[in-house]
C-alpha cells in the first residue's frame, strides 16, 4: 500500500500519511525508524509495511526493497 506524507515532525519522528483511498493514517517513530530513511518531505510518496496483524511497522519508499 502507498500513500502520501500529509504531516512529519522530525523531532518525535511521527506523522500522518494520506492514502491512496482518501484516508489518513498515522504512523509511530517506530515505523520511522525502522525505514533506515534520515527525513521525509510533505507530499513524498512512501510504501507502508504491515505485520500479520495489521500493525504500520516501516514506511519506505516506493523505490526502495
């Protein structure tokens, strides 16, 4: 699943992510930091990574495998 970055605060590292669908999503620091990614940008495109149950646990982006 992709969306947009709609919201980032590089201080705690969270923010909120606008999908495809037209819902809003927000992920934790954890997803964050789990990305390997040092910032986003409002607008970037990114791929959400969910565990089994569900959970946002990496934002990436679309390029990256």
């Amino acid at each position: 699943m992709q969306g947009t970055v709609a919201d980032y605060d590089p201080q705690t590292r969270s923010g909120t992510l606008l999908l495809d669908d037209g819902s809003t999503v927000a992920f934790p620091a954890e997803a964050f930091d789990a990305s390997g990614l040092r910032l986003l940008r409002l607008g970037q495109r990114v791929r959400l990574e969910h565990d089994p149950a569900g959970t946002l646990v990496r934002i990436t982006l679309p390029t990256f495998q």
